[in-house]
C-alpha cells in the first residue's frame, strides 16, 4: 500500500528526505475565515499534526521537525499563550501512549527551560518513555528561535572552547542538538515566503516548499505533492550541475 500511494504522486521510494521540517502557519487565519476565535484554529491545527506524523512515519521519513512555539510567541495575547501552553502540556499526554504504540521518538530543540514547568514535566516525560524507539524522530521546536540558537551556541563555545579554532562542523557541535541531520526539505503552509527565525544555520542548503494551504487544512497528500516536487529538484549545494 506505500508504495501504491507514494506512486501515485510520482514518488520514488529510493528517494524519501531523510529530514523534512515545517512550518505549520496559518491557524488564526483558518479560524478568523470562518469567525472562529483564534484558539479554534490551533485546536483544528492539532488534527493535521495528527495526520502527518503518521504519514510520515509510514511512508519512511526518519526525522521531521515541527515548529510548535518560536521565541517570538510569547509577544501574543495573555490568554492566547496561556491556552497555546495548555494545549501542548495536554496533547503532550494524550498522544504519548500512541506515538509510543507506533514506535515515535520524541525529541526538542529550543530553550526548553523558560517553558512553564508543567510542559517541561510533560515534555522530559514523553521524551524519557520514547528514548528507546527506533522509528520516526519527532523534534518539537518549543521556545525555538534560529537567531537565539546561534547566540547560545556562541555563548557555548566562548565559555568551553576559547583556545579551539571554530570551522562549520565545530560550531555544529554547539546547536541544540548537532546529532539532527540537516533538514532536506523546509515546507511552510500558509503562503508566506519567509522563514521566520526558523532553522537558520540548519537550512543553508534546504530545499523551501511553499503551499497556501492553511495548517489546518494540510494533510498527507500536501505532504505527498511536496515530497514529489523534493524529488524534482537536482541539489547541488553551491556545485555546478553535474
């Protein structure tokens, strides 16, 4: 059955990205289109969440990123933030027993220390109970900003590494988690053709696909047609064509 659907879209199984990242915008858009207050939209984003962790586990995506909470968030309504921490802390029990069930390793990058306590009880859970699982790795993005990445590995290497000379895959050793793969494939929902703060250094040669569906609205087949055009692209990483 993979391999009728992946097929289908004109996929080459041979050649899934091993790492694909995203973006998940537009849940406030979503839910003002249809007169809904904005939280409505982040509850309807949870069932695409849902959808593409399993596609992607089963059509063979070893790592896929998800950014959950940037470090600009914060600047959002009181009440919206609020509600954003305790859908995360609640998804974060509900969906455990399942993502365990199905083999999911749950992993994140981010300043996980300024998240409220209850979160981070839930999160260093959810990571410690699927520490073993040898399927699809799951990095939720919390508290993540690219640019604040950087800083902090800086401030990493001037506090441990003074004497060492720094070149690419040194300062890689200081990201938030320098055993991830960088990301093949970066796709953002929504429309907007930015990255906002998203995987900076890690995203130097992705490949960027852009769709203006609406997260909520984003489901395997997106996920599939963005694969398809992955597949298209020759990457020649600042090469020449071959």
């Amino acid at each position: 059955m993979k391999e009728n659907i992946l097929l289908r879209y004109h996929i080459d199984p041979s050649k899934i990205p091993e790492h694909i990242a995203i973006i998940m915008d537009g849940n406030g858009r979503w839910a003002d289109k249809r007169g809904l207050p904005r939280i409505l939209g982040h509850y309807a984003g949870i069932e695409s969440v849902r959808a593409i962790v399993r596609a992607a586990a089963k059509i063979g995506i070893k790592f896929l990123t998800l950014y959950t909470f940037s470090t600009e968030n914060w600047t959002r309504p009181r009440n919206e933030v609020k509600a954003l921490m305790g859908m995360l802390e609640e998804l974060l029990k509900t969906e455990l027993e399942t993502l365990h069930k199905n083999n999911v390793r749950i992993k994140t990058i981010g300043r996980i220390d300024e998240l409220p306590q209850r979160v981070r009880k839930a999160l260093a859970n959810s990571i410690k109970v699927t520490s073993e699982n040898s399927g699809l790795v799951l990095i939720l993005a919390l508290n993540y900003g690219g640019r604040q990445e950087i800083v902090d590995a800086v401030k990493k290497i001037i506090k441990n590494n003074r004497k060492r000379k720094i070149c690419v895959e040194t300062f890689r050793q200081y990201l938030y988690d320098s055993k991830l793969p960088y990301p093949d494939l970066i796709i953002r929902t929504s429309g907007e053709l930015r990255l906002s703060n998203f995987l900076i250094w890690e995203a130097a040669y992705s490949e960027l696909w852009i769709t203006k569906t609406l997260w909520p609205d984003f489901r395997k087949r997106h996920l599939l047609k963005a694969i398809a055009q992955y597949q298209k692209r020759k990457r020649k990483f600042g090469g020449i064509d071959g």
